[in-house]
C-alpha cells in the first residue's frame, strides 16, 4: 500500500488529505477483513484500538529508530532484580 505525497504545506489541507487517504486505505484494509470473516463493526474497533495504540506509542518514542538494537544491549546491563546475573 502506498500513499501519495502531501500537495500542499498548509496544515488544514495536509489534515485533510491525509484523512482522505487513510480513509481509502481503511476501505481497502476492511473489505479485506471482510472477505477473511471479520464483521465491519469489530474489525473498525479493533483498527481504532491499534491506531491509539500506535499514537500513545509514538508519543512516548517519537523516533524509535534512534534506540538501540537489543542485541547492542548486554544481558548483565538489562538485568532487572536482586542481583541475580539473569531471569
């Protein structure tokens, strides 16, 4: 799925246009959903849950691509407890 690029730099008409897409790619992602057995109604709620999921996500980590691989990460310096080397 792609989307196309921003038109414009006014923020009212990027909203809008990024509404509109997101509203087409719903359409896709839903009638897919559909076809698999999923009713519109649980499936619309089920979307809107992840995306809240995602925006809190985001505002907690704007970039996660800037942390660093868990494997970059010892064991012993992630350890969480009493002492203990690992869980």
């Amino acid at each position: 799925m792609t989307f196309a690029s921003p038109k414009t730099e006014a923020p009212a008409q990027r909203f809008k246009e990024a509404t509109d897409a997101a509203r087409d790619a719903l359409e896709g992602l839903i009638a897919a959903a559909n076809e698999a057995g999923w009713a519109t109604e649980e499936i619309t709620a089920a979307l809107l849950e992840a995306a809240q999921f995602l925006r809190d996500a985001n505002k907690k980590d704007p970039d996660p691509a800037d942390d660093p691989a868990i494997s970059d990460i010892s064991a012993r310096q992630e350890q969480i407890g009493h002492g203990e080397l690992y869980d």
